[in-house]
C-alpha cells in the first residue's frame, strides 16, 4: 500500500470539566458530540485555510464538550467512547492513521470510572496501534494520570489562567504531532518526564495573574526553548472531584531525556516549594461576613462571589443556599440597599414567570431540583420585571423587596456587563451583585467597586476540607500534614524512541 504524502491524523476526544461532589450529571446530549467535517470546524487552524489545514489529512471522528458539571452517566460515556473508537476503526480500515489529536479538558469524570482520558487514550491506542503518534492539548485544570502520560505521546496544556491562551495551546498539541511525523520512524517519540506533586487547590488560588503562579507559569516557555526539549507543563489539577490521580503534574517532553528528567524536577520542586503562596484572589469569608463588609461599603457595585456553586467550575447551578440566606437576611432589607442575584436556574419557574409576563406579580419555589443537599427549593414572591426568550435559554427577572433574582430555563454563567443589561439589569448602579462564579471575569472585575469571594457551600466548595475526599492520594497538600513529603517521590521517566535508538 503506498501512503499518502501528507499524515492522516484522526480528531477525537471528550472534554469535560466535572465535579463529583455535586449530584448534577452531564449526559451525552448535553456535551453535544460534534461528528466528521464538524469536529475541524471546531478550530481555526486546520479548518479550510488555517495554518495547519495542509499539513495533513485531517479526519474528524468525534468531539464532545460542554461547560463545567456533574459526572457522565455510565451508559452515555459508553456510547461516545464507542462511537469514538468505531469511527478510528474505520479510519484505520481505509489507510494506517499516523497520528491523533486526542481533545480532552483532562477533568472529566464518569460514574462508577476513573480516570475517563487515561482509559478513552488506553483504547484509542488499542484500534490505532504502536506506530501512530498520539497529542494532546489539555486545560491546566486536568489531570495527567500516569496512564495518561505513558500512553499519549505528546502533551501540552494552557499556560495561563484565565486561559488566554487556549486556542494557542490547542494549535501547539496539533503541531508539535506535525513535526514529529515529519522525522523518520523510530525517531518520532520523545522521553516524557512525568511529576505528580501532591497539591490539590482550587483555580481561585492558582490564577496565572498573581504570585507564585506567574513566575512558576513563566518558567514554562524557558523550558521548552531549551535545546533537546520540545514541550512543558505544569498541570495545577482539578480539586474537585475525588479519584486517585487529582493534583498536580509536572511533565517535560524531549529528545534529551536526562535534560527532561531534570528540568521537570526542577519544575515540581519549585512549585512545591512555593505552595504556602498560593492564595485566593480575592478577600475571602463566610457569607455572612461577606455580606456585613458588602452593606457597611459606601462604595458599589460591591461584587460578592458565591464561590460553592460556580457553573463554570462544575457546580450543579440550583443550590439556593445563598439565595435563600439574602431573602431572608434582615441586615440587607434594613440597609435600604439593593441586591442583584445572578443566578438560580429553574425551568418550570421560568416558564411561570414568563408566562405570568412582566408586571405580574409572581410566587414561585425554585431551585434545588438538582443539588438539595445545602437548602431546599426557595420561595420568591416578586413582580416579574423581565422576560427574555434565547435561543436554548429563557431567562427571567423576579424583584423582590431586596433582590432582583435571575431565574433562567437552563444554568448559565453571568460574565459579561451584556448578560445583566439585556435583562434590564444595570449592575454599576446596583448596591451589591451576587454572581454564581468564581475569580471575577474580566469585565466584572474592572466594573466592581470592590470584590470579595464569599466561601458558600456547593459541589465546588473553595474550602476543600469541607468536601471530605477520599479517594485522593494521600498525604496532600494542604488537606495533610506534608512535612514529610518528597515531592519527587512518584517522578517517572517515559523513555522515547530516541533513548532507544541512542542506547
Ligand atoms: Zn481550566
């Protein structure tokens, strides 16, 4: 069989972020597999006329992604991953594949599985045997399991956070395959140098903005120029879900695998080294005092996180905690201040509200329907004040005494000034603003007066010990007394087809 001039590289991947410590689940609809033509379509890079469009003969599979949630069902992972691999057979059955773009979050959980990419990497190599070359681009936030470090050859993640530079990295993972298909066999595989470090923090810590992240990120791109080293990473971890390989993971990819070797470790220890550092964002506290400080302000909008049940982190979205606690707090009704709370989903008291129209007055319990472990559903009276149909959404606002409530079809972040202003909402002149989220988006944080991160309780609770893991390695920072830790402990060197070649 001849082979064709250009590399056949065959897309395919689940990426996910989820939580398991929320009861939300992420179903197969909701990740919204894209098939063929419509996977490349995905990125500007090999779509037609992108900078690697040419490069190779790109052969969409299947990609799924959603925003951050619960765990996949069993039986819908079982049928992507099917699919995943079926198509890659197929792929294979016309002509070898010589490579995989594997495009995964690298947090994904499913129920009753661990480690989701170590095994969909363990299966896609089953069906595309030894000789293809496997990258993947991941999320910082992800976890590198030692499955999944032995098992796809080149890894690359995000180096900032927020990630500024995602589509970059994931253009790095297609390229750095590129290159390396375009070296002779058996001389394609670099040494990976693989770190586990025994850090479990949230990203509300880890920000690449602030110290210790900045300078530890900045290493980063030092190490890959370094001759003989083609790739670097330091993947901070999702802390939020409890499966034996969430920290964090250091890895250095390369030709010269001492250097690798070193150079990863050098990483590691300054990471761990450092981890006393790392801290939130934002002031921090129980709501309650978050609200006190917020009502004494004589400046707004005062910006209030209610961290616990962030969408984008993989909280279920309808804990009403919070929204409970404002309602009923007596210090906001006698401050003569104003709240706006964004935000509670609740398909059937959106429909109500909406349907009741504006300037109707309205009583509805919402929220809770899926995560009722902190309150039950709650109770709003109000006049609805807007409707506003979207095209997978509907969205409502219910003004209470104290608070303007956002109650939408279907959870969702509020990120930008639009998502408010398009609800009528004007969050610059409003007393307090209480947002489902974590570190302010950009756009909320130039707009806050002030800002603090109130520690509410949900599926990604910023207090890590209140979440109980389990099932996490042990001893970990800081859930346990690590004075005894070597970092290095677990340090692991995957030997290339290079190191074989020069033995
Ligand atoms: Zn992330």
């Amino acid at each position: 069989m001849t082979r064709p001039a250009r590399p056949r590289v065959a897309v395919c991947g689940i990426s996910l972020e989820a939580s398991t410590f929320s009861p939300a689940l992420t179903t197969a609809a909701m990740l919204a597999p894209r098939r063929g033509r419509e996977v490349l379509d995905a990125w500007d890079f090999w779509r037609e006329g992108g900078s690697l469009a040419d490069r190779a003969e790109w052969i969409g599979v299947l990609q799924a992604r959603s925003i951050a949630g619960g765990a996949i069902p069993a039986d819908d992972h079982a049928t992507l991953k099917a699919e995943i691999l079926e198509g890659l057979r197929a792929a294979v059955a016309a002509a070898p594949l010589d490579g995989v773009v594997l495009d995964i979050h690298g947090a994904a959980s499913v129920v009753g599985l661990d480690d989701m990419e170590g095994d969909l990497a363990l299966a896609v190599r089953a069906v595309v045997g030894p000789d293809c070359l496997i990258s993947s681009g991941m999320d910082l936030h992800g976890n590198v399991s030692r499955t999944l470090a032995e098992t796809v050859d080149l890894l690359t993640t995000y180096r900032t956070a927020p990630h500024v530079d995602w589509q970059e990295t994931k253009e790095r993972a297609a390229r750095n395959l590129l290159d390396r298909l375009a070296l002779p066999p058996g001389r394609r595989r670099p040494a990976k140098a693989w770190v586990p470090v025994p850090i479990l923090l949230p990203g509300e810590m880890t920000s690449t903005r602030q110290e210790p992240a900045t300078s530890l990120y900045a290493r980063v791109p030092e190490v890959e120029a370094l001759d003989g080293v083609l790739d670097a990473g330091i993947w901070i971890g999702y802390p939020w879900a409890d499966e034996p390989r969430n920290c964090a993971v250091v890895m250095v990819v390369g030709d010269d695998a001492g250097l690798a070797e070193r150079e990863a470790a050098s990483l590691a220890s300054e990471l761990w080294r450092r981890r006393e550092e790392f801290g939130f964002v934002a002031p921090t506290g129980t709501l309650h005092e978050v609200l006190e400080r917020a009502l004494a302000s004589d400046v707004a909008p005062y910006f209030v996180s209610d961290s616990g049940d962030n969408p984008t982190a993989g909280g279920a979205g309808d804990v009403t905690w919070t929204l409970a606690e404002l309602l009923r707090s007596e210090a906001l009704a006698g401050s003569g201040k104003r709240a706006i709370y964004a935000s509670i989903p609740d398909a059937v008291g959106a429909l109500a509200a909406a349907e009741a129209g504006v300037g109707a007055h309205v009583r509805l319990t919402v929220g809770a329907r899926i995560d009722a472990r902190h309150a039950p559903p709650v109770e709003l009276a109000g006049e609805v004040v807007a409707v506003v149909p979207g095209e997978d959404n509907l969205e409502v606002v219910v003004r209470t005494p104290s608070v303007d409530v956002v109650v939408t079809r279907r959870r969702r972040p509020y990120h930008l000034e639009s998502d408010f202003t398009r609800l009528g909402l004007d969050p610059r002149s409003a007393d307090v603003v209480v947002v489902k989220i974590g570190y302010l988006e950009p756009e909320l944080f130039d707009m806050a007066a002030d800002w603090m991160l109130a520690l509410t309780p949900g599926g990604v609770d910023q207090d890590l010990a209140r979440l109980g893991h389990r099932r996490v390695r042990r001893p970990v920072f800081p859930l346990d007394d690590v004075s005894g830790v070597d970092p290095l402990a677990g340090a692991m060197l995957f030997p290339g087809d290079t190191a074989d070649t020069d033995a």
